[in-house]
C-alpha cells in the first residue's frame, strides 16, 4: 500500500466520528501524492506525513456559567495547537452548537496550509466550543466568554498561540475574551486578533476574509483574461466573510444576487443591499426574513438554494459542505465559470471534483479566505511594534498578499504537471514550506 493510502487509513481507525477531519485530511493527502511518491523512503522514515497529521497538543475543558436565570449551564471548550512549525499557533474560535473535536481538528488542520500560504510566519491551530451565542443576552454571552478565557488563557500567549474569530465569534466575543485575558493574565498584548480599534485591533481585519476573497478571485479572472465587471455572483453566508466579500464584489463591479443564513436564502436582483445586510445581521442580530422590509423587490426564501441561481461566479461564505453534488451540477447547467470557497471547505469532495472536471476554475478556502488570517498576522505585527497602520497600507498589503497566493499555488499546480489545478497547487504548496520547516528543526 502507498504511505498516503497508508496515512489515510490509520487517520479513519484511529480518529472514529470524525468524519469532517477524514475529508480534510484526504484531500490533502490525496494532492499531495506527487510530492510524496518523489520522497516517499525518507518521508516514511521520518514518518512526516504521521506528524503533519496529529496534532501537537489538543485541548478540551469544561466551560461552566449562569444564565440569566440564575441556571448554570455547562459547554465544551476546545483549543487545538496543530503545527508550529513556521511560527505561533494561529487561528480562530467558533462558537455554534454543531462544534466538536473532530470540526476543530479539520479546521485546524487546514489552518496549518492556509497560514504557510499566506507567506507570514504563523502555525496552524483551531478553537471553539458548542455554545450558541444566537438569541443569548450581553451578559450570558459575556458570562460564557469570561468562563472559556479563564481556562482557555492557561494555554495561549502572543508569542504561543494567538486565537481569533471564526462562525459565532465576532467583535463583541473577542473584546469580552481580551478583557478577561488581561484581568487573568495582567498584560495587555496580542493574544487575541479581530480586536477593536480602540485596543489594538487592525484596520481592515473586519473586512480581510471578504475582501481578500475577491482580490484572488479578481486575479485569477484577470490571469485568464477576464474580469469581474459586469459578473453576476452568488453568495451564501450572511456573517462576517459573505458580508465584505458582497461589498468588495461591488465595489469592482459585479452583482451579488443572493445570501443566505441558516433558515433561509435572499434572491435580490437589484444586488444585495450590504447597509441593510450589516443592520439586520449586526446591529438587530436578526433572520433575513427582515430583508424584505428594505427592499421590496427582493424575494425571501426557505430553506437552502442559492446555487440554484443562475451566475457567473460562485462565492460560498457560510459553512462546511454547504455545496454538494448536486449543487456543483446546478452550477455548472447555469454556465459557472469559477467558484471560491470564503468559508472552510464547503465543497464537498464530490462537488469539488465535478467542478474540476467541466473546466469551473476552483479556488479552495485555504487559499481563497486566507486574507483574514493574514491580516491577523498584520494585526499581531502592528501589536508587536505598538503601531497602528491605516486602513490603505493594511488594504493594500492584504490585496499583495492574495494577488502573491494566487501565483504562489498555480505555480506549484504548473511545477507537478495539474496546471489549473488549484487545489493540488495549493496543498502543494503549502506543504512544502511546513516540511521544510519541520525537517530543519529536527523530531520535535
Ligand atoms: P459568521 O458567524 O459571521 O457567519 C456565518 C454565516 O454562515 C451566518 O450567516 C450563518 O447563519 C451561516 N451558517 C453558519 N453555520 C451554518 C450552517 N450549519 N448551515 C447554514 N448556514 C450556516 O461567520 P464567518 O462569516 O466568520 O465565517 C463563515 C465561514 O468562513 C466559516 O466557514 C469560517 O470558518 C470561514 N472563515 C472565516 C474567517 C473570518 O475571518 N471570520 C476567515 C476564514 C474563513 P446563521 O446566522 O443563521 O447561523
Ligand atoms: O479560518 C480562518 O482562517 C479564521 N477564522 C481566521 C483566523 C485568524 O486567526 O484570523
């Protein structure tokens, strides 16, 4: 049997339930054959591909706290520390009910290629917990926050592992976690990134993961001679990363005709309003259903179906396999020239073949949506020399960063024989700098 075959397959035996963690991890081993198979005696040795797998440290803690009954209710927090090969444990928090180890473990897993990619020198981790801020109040999401930072500050550090926002974990989470890290732990430093910008939060972080999804999809456009002017776009996902990458795709003139929360889709042919999207979704925490109420013309839809929409470019921002099978053939009978992956891995592995296979150029998460991490990095670099830059300088940087991945994995895509292949390119390439970086620092 191959060493991937092989890897793969203890992966499966010896991670059961967890099936979010298997899929990431076979695509990326799958990829990553070519690059194998030319090492495969000392890679075996050194059993690198064991260790790219395993985690270096995975936490787990109880997280207790009083609702506003008085009840006391009791979550499950998790921080996974995959790989700090190339620098600090790095990436985000997600707070939703579906949370558990094996969801951290897959994110995290990706985090460590996303971050490589992003050229800045971050390792790769992941957190969260099965706590659903949705319908809590200030206070019991606050009383949460300060319950997990308690245990969780025992682990992290700006110099060890800096955590973020990721699905449920926004601005007002990440202030009441600094808040109670700093009381814990009595220094103020960059432990946490997507920090507000009266205490050391980045200009444009807000924005990053949107915008820098429509910078590489922009490139990749223009690399086969196109542009997004004129295009229609479909998005899912009405949170942080659907939100910037509507008003991006607008501001470089294409269309969004859709987005879409957990109960229900919108279908606005006019473009999405994005001032009424952050009312709705930020400042009321509310469904769509809302969005009728400032424009009329839009229309209010149950369930999911977005992808059913006839586009030019597909953007999903909400969630994991948000994009099945029969999604990618609806794409491709309405003529779909590219699909970027906002959110982590919402393509199922079927879809994302299909889309491959009739010419759809596809741009996989840990490339697409790696400009929200890596103005995390910006942030943490702001902290460490206590500056603050603005908001052009950190635009612009975020827009050389994606325009550099977008290269930097077709390359590698071209250097293997799958030119256009860029998820290949991208698990290649991220891969190479983790090992290289691995095998310098001896087994550890
Ligand atoms: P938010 O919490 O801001 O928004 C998430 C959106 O997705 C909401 O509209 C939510 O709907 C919807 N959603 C979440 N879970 C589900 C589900 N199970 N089924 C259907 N819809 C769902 O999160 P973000 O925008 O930050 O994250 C979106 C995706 O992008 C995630 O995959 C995340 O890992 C990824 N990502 C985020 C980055 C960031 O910087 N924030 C960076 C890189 C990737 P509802 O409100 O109804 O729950
Ligand atoms: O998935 C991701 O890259 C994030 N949620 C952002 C992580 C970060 O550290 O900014």
């Amino acid at each position: 049997m191959s060493y991937v075959d092989e890897v793969i397959d203890r992966v499966v035996k010896e991670n059961p339930s967890e099936p979010e963690f298997h899929q990431a991890v076979k695509e990326v081993l799958e990829s990553l054959r070519p690059v194998v198979e030319a090492n495969e005696e000392s890679f075996r040795k050194d059993a690198v591909l064991e260790r790219i797998v395993n985690p270096e440290r995975q936490i787990k803690f109880r997280v207790p706290w009083v609702d506003d009954k008085g009840q006391v209710q009791v979550n499950t927090g998790y921080r996974v520390q995959f790989n700090s090969a190339i620098g600090p444990y790095k990436g985000g928090l997600r707070l939703h009910p579906s949370v558990n180890l094996g969801i951290i473990k897959f994110l995290g897993f990706e985090q460590i290629f996303k971050n490589s990619l992003t050229g800045l020198p971050i390792g790769g981790g992941k957190g969260g917990s099965d706590f659903d801020p949705k319908g809590k109040s200030d206070r019991e999401v606050m009383a949460f926050c300060q319950s997990f930072m308690t245990e969780l500050s025992k682990y992290i550090g700006a110099d060890t592992d800096v955590p973020a926002g990721d699905i449920g974990t926004g601005a007002r989470e990440i202030g009441y976690m600094f808040g109670q890290y700093k009381r814990l732990r009595g220094v103020f430093e960059g432990v946490l990134t997507g920090k507000g910008l009266t205490y050391g939060g980045s200009l444009a972080r807000t924005e990053a993961t949107g915008y820098g999804l429509l910078y590489i999809t922009e490139e990749l456009m223009k690399c086969h001679g196109q542009s997004l002017e004129g295009k229609t776009i479909v998005v899912s996902g009405a949170g942080n990363v659907a939100t910037y990458a509507i008003q991006k795709a607008h501001q470089l003139g294409a269309k969004v005709v859709t987005c879409s929360d957990s109960t229900g889709w919108v279908y606005d042919p006019d473009g999405i309003d994005v001032a009424a999207l952050k009312e709705i979704k930020e400042v009321k925490r509310a469904r769509l259903t809302e969005y009728k109420n400032y424009r009329p013309n839009s229309e209010y839809h149950e369930g999911k179906g977005v992808w059913t929409v006839k586009c030019d470019i597909a953007l999903p921002c909400a969630t994991q396999n948000e994009l099945d099978l029969d999604d990618a053939k609806a794409l491709v009978a309405n003529g779909v020239i590219a699909v970027a992956e906002g959110a982590n891995m919402p393509t199922t592995l079927e879809a994302t073949e299909y889309l491959q296979k009739n010419g759809v150029f596809f741009l996989p998460g840990k490339a697409a949506n790696a400009g929200g991490v890596a103005t995390s990095a910006l942030e943490m670099s702001q902290n460490s020399e206590r500056l603050s830059w603005s908001f052009d300088e950190v635009d612009a940087k975020l827009k050389g960063i994606m325009v550099g991945v977008y290269h930097n994995i077709d390359e590698a895509a071209k250097k293997y024989g799958f030119e256009g292949n860029y998820v290949v390119g991208a698990n290649i390439a991220g891969f190479e700098k983790v090992v290289t970086a691995m095998n310098a620092q001896g087994i550890v």
